[in-house]
C-alpha cells in the first residue's frame, strides 16, 4: 500500500511540473480563502513577469490561522511558471511570481486555503 501512495504521489509530481500547474501544502478539509482568475496580456517577443501579494484578512473566522494550501493552476497549459517568492505554507501572507512563455499570456486560476 506504501509503494502505491509513493509511485502517485511522483506521477502527480511529474503532472505538475509538466503542466505549469503549482500546488503547494494541502487543501483537505481547508477553508478556500482567496480565489482570483489572473490575467495579463502578452509582450511581444518579451516573457510577462508578475506577482500576486495576498494577506489573510484579520476576520475572527481565520483569527490565528496560516495559509494550508496554495494552487495555481495554468490556464493556458504552457510552460508558464508561478513559483513562491515569500511567505507560503505556515505564514499569513504569500508572494507568487508569475512568468510566462515568451510573447505568450499569463492565465492563472488561484486558490489559497487556510
């Protein structure tokens, strides 16, 4: 049984990197707390570099909690890139950096969990 969670666990591995998709921690029985569908035009000849600042929201609901989970899921299915620059998984605040291909869009679906 260890085996098999082992082998999906490196082929979902493989699906994320392959894909331009980033997950980070978990989502499993965690509140969705932010959601935004990004978008920025193409540069021509140019690669589009952007970055996402979210902060959890001092609301009682998520008093004392830190983001679980982060997804960014690539729209475009390309070899566009969204990696954590600060904060993340234990922390109250996340910095994502997103890149596209060169001349090429950035279109990412987000989902942060706490």
């Amino acid at each position: 049984m260890m085996k098999l969670q082992i082998v999906v666990l490196l082929l979902a591995a493989a699906v994320i990197v392959e894909c331009g998709h980033t997950f980070v921690g978990t989502s499993v029985n965690r509140p969705l707390v932010y959601h935004h569908d990004v978008q920025y035009s193409s540069k021509m000849f140019r690669k589009r570099v952007e970055n996402l600042h979210f902060s959890l929201p001092h609301v009682p609901s998520i008093f004392g909690r830190s983001i679980q989970g982060i997804l960014a899921f690539d729209k475009t299915y390309s070899t566009a890139s969204a990696n954590i620059t600060q904060g993340g998984i234990g922390y109250n605040f996340v910095n994502l950096r997103m890149k596209s291909e060169r001349g090429s869009k950035i279109h990412y679906d987000v989902y942060i969990f706490a």
